[in-house]
C-alpha cells in the first residue's frame, strides 16, 4: 500500500511569519499590528547562538513537509520577523 504524502500548505506571507513567531522563545510579545519589518528575533527571544539553534530546529518542525536548509533561514538576532519569514519563503523546498 502507498504511503500519502503531506500536501504543503502554501508558502503565503501570513504563514510564513506565523511559523517565524511561534518558533521563537517568546511568541506573545509579537503583538497584534507590530510591523514584522522592525520587530527582530531578539526582541522575540533569540538572543545567541544556542537560541538560534533552538529557532532553526523550531521552524523546521512546523514547516514539515516543507524542507529548509539551516543556512538558508534567517535566524540571527539582528534578523527581523519579515527577514525570517522571506527567508522561508525563498529557500523552502
């Protein structure tokens, strides 16, 4: 009998900056209206190298069945929510 595979969910904007902040260490302080654009994985928890590794594993988990290569995501502390989300969007296979 044949496996089925997971259908990927479309890589829309929303989706993307979804998973940037729930993989994050503190996702409530993404407030409803912060402009993705200013708001940096630091201000989210992301704080060194360790939390950057904790984020990427994160991301990747709630991307399955979509793939990314570590290096692709943009998981730095100066990275902001829209540069991670972008990130997804661009790199994810």
């Amino acid at each position: 009998m044949m496996e089925r595979q997971h259908e990927k969910p479309p890589l829309t904007p929303k989706f993307c900056q979804h998973v940037v902040v729930q993989s994050t260490p503190d996702p409530a302080s993404f407030k409803p209206g912060a402009d993705p654009a200013r708001v940096t994985l630091f201000d989210l928890g992301i704080v060194s190298s360790i939390e950057s590794v904790i984020f990427i594993k994160a991301v990747k988990n709630r991307l399955i069945p979509w793939q990314i290569n570590d290096r692709d995501l943009g998981s730095s502390p100066s990275t902001t929510v829209q540069q991670s989300a972008d990130s997804i969007s661009q790199n994810a296979f």
